[in-house]
C-alpha cells in the first residue's frame, strides 16, 4: 500500500499521527485539507509531502470554477502557495508544485499529450485539469522507483552481519514507497545479509520509536530502539558499522538538513571513524543554496517538546518553556556519502552533486 494516493477524484493517506496503534486511511477533498495534513504531520516525511502537495494542488484543480486557462493557473497559483507555506525545510515541496504548475502552464517542458486545439490559451480547464494530476501521479510514481533505485545503490555499502544507527523515519512512510536510508536497509534485507538496526527514538515527535520500529517489525528486520543520546555510547562501544538517515534539503556543497539530531549523531559517528551515509532523491538537492546555513529551518510547537509524559505523567512543570527547531544541518565534511537514485555521490560534492542531478529542461 502506497503512504499517499489518488483515488475517486480524492487524496488518500496514511495518517502518521495513528500509528503504530491503529493503521488509518484519511481521505482529502481539498488543497486546504492537504496543507492542514502537511503542517500537522498527517503526512510527513520530504517526499511524502511532495507528492502529497503535488496532488494536492490536482485537488486544487478540480476545485477551480475558472472558465480560462490563464484565471485556472491563477487559482493554481494561490493554491500552490498556501501548500508551500505549509513546512518550509524539505525542498521536496516546493519542487513537486513547482513541476506541476510547469505543466499546466504556458510553456509546459514537454508538448502536452492532449489533443490541443492552438495556444495554451485556447487549452481548456479540463485538458489541465487532467495534465495536472497526471503530473502528480507521475511524481508519484517516479517516487516509488527512485526508492528502488536508491536502494539497489545503497546497498552496496552494507555489509553482511552490519549494526546501523537510523534516524527519524525515512522507510515507506516518508516517501510513497519504499524508503530512502531505510528502503536501503531494506533492500540489503530482502538480498539476503544481515542486518541489526539500532532505532533513535528521534524526539520529539518520536518518528523512530513510532514508525521505524513499526515497518521494521513488518519487514522482519532485527532492531532495537534507543534514545537519542545513546547514539555516542554505541557509536564509542564499537558496535555500529554505519549511521544512515535520509535529507529534507541538500545544499549545493553537500550540507545535510534532515530531523533535529542528525548533527549531533553524525559528529559522534565521524569522532569515531564510522562512516555516515545521508539518502536522498535528487529531489531533495537544492543546488540554488550554496551551504546549509541558506536552508530555511522549521520551528515548530514547544508543546511537542513540553506534551510528553512519562508513566501519564506531563515531565516538564506547568509553565515551562521550549524550544523546537525541527531539522539541523549536518555540514559536508561529516558527510561520507549522499546516495541518490543516480547512484553514490562522494566528496568533493560541491563538484560531484550537480553531475548527479538531472533535471527535467
Ligand atoms: O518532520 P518529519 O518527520 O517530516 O522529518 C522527516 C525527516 O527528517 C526525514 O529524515 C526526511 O524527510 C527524509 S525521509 C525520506
């Protein structure tokens, strides 16, 4: 089953919030809803939330009541930017609208595939409303092979009998299907080697403990869970082969944002000579920023910090205050290698990324 997916002329996904108590489908009739979902981590996860925008603003296209191209792409517009708006960090938002607007408007990457009776402006709203969510079911769908694609690359770095510290979750609830690091465990899984995962819990929000743990115990993959700040003990102990997590953003000189904790992990990994390997689509690469510190970071809720109990107890006094920095950068050099779907990218990437991305003209 794919974590977001069109059906009936509605969006459908996994709400990530239920899980691993109960396995929930949520159905999405409008851009609004979709945008509400991304903020609140109904769908979660960089590709994930392409996709889920992407189609999001196919909702929006049905929504439309325009009765031209240029007032349907004016809709789309405004649209698009209340789904932006929704979380800033993964780059993979702004991209997958950015791919369907393309589309739809007047100068489309490809000649559309519709009988056309002129211009883009004699094109009518119902022609771009059918090449709008064919765009998105195309980013769906490439989503789901570049994971496959990542993994088969990845893979080849793990060796038979590896103990790995993941992070977050980046299986195949974070992208359609899959996974990137973890749909790169997967697939070393599924080739027969064998592999120990040690889970980061990843606080706040808990997406390790919550949903890593969950896929893994689905594929039948041995792991243990861990908080946060045992990474360095394990790390130190010896025990751990490789880190692997996946990226919300790539600057153009390898910089990594990914969930808060990554820096910290990937710093006792590299004072230990352990090899970090971030997985990512090109999608995630944003070769417009020169270095992490241009990457917009997302500061969410205290109350995602202050709500946690312990034995239904709330931890911190009434009145306590927090902060809540969603994601971190993890500079480059700390960085031994960026899977992608075009393969294994390698210092000094800076020069090595660009030779990786591949863009539609
Ligand atoms: O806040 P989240 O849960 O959306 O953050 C997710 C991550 O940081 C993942 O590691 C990242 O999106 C890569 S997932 C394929």
């Amino acid at each position: 089953m794919r974590t977001v997916f069109w059906e009936s002329d509605t969006l459908k996904m996994v709400d990530q919030r239920r899980l691993p108590g109960s396995l929930e489908i949520v159905t999405l009739r409008t851009h609004v809803e979709v945008a509400e979902a991304i903020r609140d981590m109904t769908v979660r996860g960089a590709p994930a939330i392409g996709a889920a925008a992407a189609f999001g603003l196919a909702l929006a296209a049905n929504e439309s009541k325009a009765q031209s191209a240029a007032a349907f792409l004016s809709d789309l517009d405004t649209a698009a930017r209340t789904l932006k708006a929704s979380r800033p960090t993964a780059v993979n938002l702004a991209w997958a609208i950015e791919r369907v607007l393309r589309v739809v408007g007047p100068n489309p990457p490809f000649p559309p595939s519709l009988p056309g009776k002129g211009g883009w402006g004699d094109r009518s709203v119902d022609d771009l409303r059918v090449l709008a969510l064919a765009e998105a079911q195309r980013i769906a769908d490439e989503d789901v092979e570049s994971n496959k694609r990542m993994g088969r690359h990845g893979a080849a770095l793990i060796d038979d009998g590896d103990t790995i510290i993941h992070h977050c979750n980046t299986g195949a609830l974070a992208v359609v299907d899959w996974g990137t690091a973890l749909g790169v465990v997967r697939t070393a899984h599924e080739q027969g080697k064998r592999v120990h995962v040690l889970v980061d819990e990843t606080r706040p929000r808990l997406q390790g403990a919550r949903l890593t743990a969950w896929e893994l115990q689905q594929y039948g993959i041995p792991y243990e869970i861990i908080s946060d700040n045992m990474a360095g003990y394990f790390l130190r102990a010896g025990q751990v082969q490789k880190v692997f997590f996946g990226a919300d953003r790539i600057a153009a000189n390898g910089d990594v944002a990914n969930k808060i904790g990554t820096y910290m992990l990937a710093l006792a990994a590299h004072d230990n000579n352990v090899p970090v390997y971030s997985v990512a689509p090109t999608s995630s690469i944003d070769l417009s920023l020169r270095d992490g510190s241009q990457i917009p970071i997302e500061e969410r809720d205290p109350d995602e910090v202050l709500g946690l109990q312990f034995h239904g107890e709330r931890i911190a006094p009434q009145g306590a205050k927090a902060r809540n920095p969603a994601f971190d950068v993890t500079p480059n050099r700390l960085i031994t290698a960026i899977v992608t779907e075009n393969g294994i990218v390698r210092p000094p990437f800076d020069v090595n990324l660009p030779k990786f991305v591949i863009r539609n003209p």
